[in-house]
C-alpha cells in the first residue's frame, strides 16, 4: 500500500468512527430515519469545515500568511455556523432535552467545528514538518552521494595509473609477461568501471581484484617478493562498500621497500567474523620514500567515504613505527 492510499484509507476509517457517535446519539432521541439525518448534517459540516481549514492552511502557512490564516479560520467557522443555523430553522426537528435551551445544538456544533478545524490544522502543520525533513534528508543524501562519487574518482584513477605503470615498466623491458599483465589490468578495468560504481559489491570479488593486483606487481620482478595475504572466514555471501580494501592494498605496494629491501615484506590479513570484517596491512618502508606517512590522498578519501557510509560503525586508522607502516580497518557486516 503506498503512503497515499494509506492516508486516504485512514482518513475514511476516522470519519466512519466519528459518524457513528452522532448516529448513536441522534438516533436515541429522534428515531432512525430523522436520527440518521441530523447525524449525516452533523457530520457533513464537520467534514467541509475540517478539509476547508485543511486547505487554507496549506496554502497560506508555507507563506508564513499567519494573519490571513487565522481571518480564514474565523471566516469558515462562521460561514459553517450560520448555514447549520439556517439549516436548522428551515428544517425544524425536535430538539434533545438537552439542547432545547437557547438552541444548544448549533452551541455544540460549534464546539465540534472548531474542535475539528484545530485538528486538521495539526495534521496539517505535521504534515508539512515531515515534507521538510524529507526534503532536508534527500538534499544532505544527495551531497553525500556527489561528494563519494567525486571522492571514488579520485582513488580509482590513482590505483589504475599507478597499475599501468607497471605495465609500461615491462613493455619497456620487451617482457613476454606483458600480455598477461595486460589481461589482468583488463580484468581489473571491467570491475573498477561497471562493478564499483554499485552501492555495494560481493566481497569475494573484491578479494579477487586484489589477487590479481598482488599477482600485477609479482609479474614485474624477477623474483619472488615477500607478499603474504591470508583471509579467514566465510567470503562468499557478504557483501562491502567497493573499491575500499583495493586502495589500502595498492598503497601498501606505492610506499613499500619491498624493491630494494631483502627484508621488506608486505602482509595482508582479512577476517571475517559474524558481524564485522577486520583488515590489517602491514607494510616496510624507507623513510624518504614515504612522503606522506598517512599513506596520501587515497587513505584520506577512504576515511571519508567510511564516514559517509557507516557514520561511526566503521573503524579506520594507520600507524607508524620503526620504519613500519600499519592500518587497520574495520567494517559491519
């Protein structure tokens, strides 16, 4: 049921309850048929007095018309009040007991009317508050989603140029590795492009990207590096934020030793616990290489997207110590 049908549906269902108050107690005085029809009058000017109010506070309280607002209030109120009065005399029924003095009944329609009105000016006023901060929330989205889209282009080219570097290095060189290099870096390309620019990927995927980025960089070094990655857990059904694992992965490599140091290493730990997914990189490094020891522009985006997405559920922090450069993150699941 849209949210439409649901106010419609709720309005009906209110005016069937309030009908049936003036029907049982006309009725008792008056029988059933002129019982019937003082109700129906009963409730016909409560119905146009509370949708008529509704009206004019639509249409003049946005403007911030509070004057002309409460001059229409007054009006309708009179205007209802004089036609049930008129109505009255011209269709003369016995009056209740009760209401005989003084002609207590337009007394009571009066109290019922203004009663009614003052109601449909709350619904109204709430709901004009809840299309505001509807509109607000959808403003404060959009910004978070133009922000991450502008944020995501600029990890995704940094990770692609720096992948292409190594490629260029062995076409240099003439290496008959290129061809396959050239496949994984289309391989990479094709989930960076289509897949990435979803919501949310299958971590398997992302896991699979960055395999065949270690695999990218071991095919230009003659020898075996000391890279070690090891993933604990169940990959298969979960599903993260993309193109976040990829960069802390790629800088590992950009501000590694692992080229020119024997002892360099860099190793990768991904768990993935009931709730939660916890990724620990540790890296060694030169000091002057590392020109920034936060890790550059690409950590910094991802701390921000973090915020944008998980608000403060997500966890993500670096560290440097001894020539060592660590980070760790963590996401729910």
């Amino acid at each position: 049921m849209t949210t439409r049908n649901f106010v419609v549906s709720l309005h009906v269902l209110g005016w069937i309850f309030l009908v049936t108050i003036p029907i049982a107690f006309f009725t008792s005085y008056y029988g059933w048929e002129n019982g019937l029809l003082m109700a129906l009058v009963h409730t016909l000017f409560n119905i146009i007095g509370f949708y008529t109010n509704t009206w004019a506070a639509r249409r003049l309280i946005p403007k911030k018309k509070y004057v002309s607002y409460i001059i229409s209030f007054f009006t309708i109120v009179a205007i209802l009040i004089s036609i049930r009065y008129i109505f009255n005399k011209n269709f003369p029924i016995p009056e209740v007991p009760i209401l005989v003095l003084n002609n207590r009944i337009v007394v009571v329609s009066v109290f019922t009317i203004i009663t009614l009105m003052g109601l449909s000016l709350f619904l109204e006023l709430l709901r004009q508050k809840i299309i505001t901060e509807r509109k607000y929330i959808k403003i404060i989205q959009e910004q978070n989603q133009a922000e991450i889209q502008f944020l995501k282009a600029q990890i995704n080219p940094h990770f692609l140029f720096n992948t292409l570097n190594n490629i260029y290095s062995l076409t240099v060189a003439k290496s008959d590795l290129a061809p396959k290099m050239i496949l994984l870096l289309s391989d990479l390309l094709r989930y960076v492009i289509y897949e990435s620019s979803q919501e949310k990927v299958v971590l398997q995927k992302e896991i699979q990207n960055i395999e065949k980025f270690i695999e990218l960089f071991q095919l230009r070094q003659e020898n075996p590096l000391h890279i070690k990655i090891e993933i604990h857990g169940k990959i298969q059904e979960q599903q993260i934020l993309p193109m976040v694992l990829i960069p802390i992965v790629e800088n590992c490599f950009k501000h590694s030793d692992i080229e020119i140091n024997e002892k360099g290493y860099i190793r990768i730990n991904i768990d993935i616990l009931a709730d939660k997914l916890v990724c620990k990189t540790t890296n060694t490094f030169v000091e002057n290489k590392q020109k920034d020891k936060t890790g550059g522009v690409g950590l910094v985006n991802i701390k921000k997207r973090l915020t944008l997405h998980y608000q403060q559920n997500a966890i993500f922090r670096t560290s440097v110590h001894e020539n060592i450069f660590e980070t760790y993150l963590q996401l729910p699941l």
